[in-house]
C-alpha cells in the first residue's frame, strides 16, 4: 500500500500475517499483499490489533477477498 510509512506496527502486533520488504514497506505474508487470501481464524485477533495500530490506516479489512484491489473498498 503507497501509504505504508515503514513504522513497523503491523508485524510487532502479527508477525505471523506482515513482512517487510527491502524498504521495510509492511505486505501480507500470505498472498504477497493481493487480498486473495483469508487470513486463518486463529490470526484475526492479530490482524485486528494490526489494522486498528495502524498509524497511517494503510491496512485494509473486508468481508471478502480484493483480489488485489484493496481500493475498491474504500
């Protein structure tokens, strides 16, 4: 996401769910950041903490997949 300012809040809260890439720009370890993939029940907790610390709310959060557009929800 353009908005990710590299603070590192995502993966401290779900480590299990974010990476960084060189730049230290946060994605989603489980389908390389395209919204394609649920994120498993046991890490919704996670994800939750994640997307609410978000500082630049770069995380996005739907009921169904964004098959890579994360914008079509906003």
């Amino acid at each position: 996401m353009d908005t990710c300012i590299a603070c590192g809040a995502c993966g401290a809260a779900a480590p299990d769910i974010y990476d960084y890439d060189d730049e230290g720009i946060a994605f989603v370890i489980l389908d390389d950041n395209q919204g394609t993939q649920e994120v498993p029940e046991e890490l919704e907790e996670d994800m939750i903490d994640a997307f609410e610390g978000c500082p630049t709310d770069s995380i996005k959060v739907a009921d169904e997949s964004f098959d890579g557009d994360a914008l079509k929800y906003e």
